[in-house]
C-alpha cells in the first residue's frame, strides 16, 4: 500500500513539475517573440535602438537582453 501512495505522490509532483516546465517555456517563446519584434521594428526602420531598449524595458527583458541573465 506504501508503494501505491509513494507512486501516486511521485507522479501528482512529476504533473506539477511538467505544468511548470509547460508554462516557462510558454513565457520563454513570449519573451523571444518580444524580442524578435523590437529587432524587427529596428530593422524596418520603425523604431531607433533608445526605441527597441524601451519596447524590450517594457516587456521586462531589458536586463537579460544587455547582461545576457534573466530576472
């Protein structure tokens, strides 16, 4: 019986942690579209640098943009 309840405590954390890992990595491709759109922008000509740091500042990457190290 001991088994059975290690087994389930096991796998309701595995769902926990595979739910987490599912909603990092949705927040990792938003943070990438973010940035793929500001380099876009300043590419067409839309937006200068001072406008593409801000649009990054924004969305909360600009540290991770300039230092390479996410918040």
């Amino acid at each position: 019986m001991l088994a059975i309840s290690s087994t389930t405590t096991s796998s309701a954390f595995n769902e926990f942690v595979l739910t987490h890992l599912r909603h990092a990595r949705v927040r990792a491709r938003l943070a990438l579209n973010h940035i793929d759109a500001a380099g876009v922008a300043l590419r067409g000509g839309l937006i200068d640098g001072e406008g593409a740091l801000d649009l990054i500042g924004e969305a909360g990457l600009l540290n991770f943009v300039l230092t390479g190290v996410s918040s």
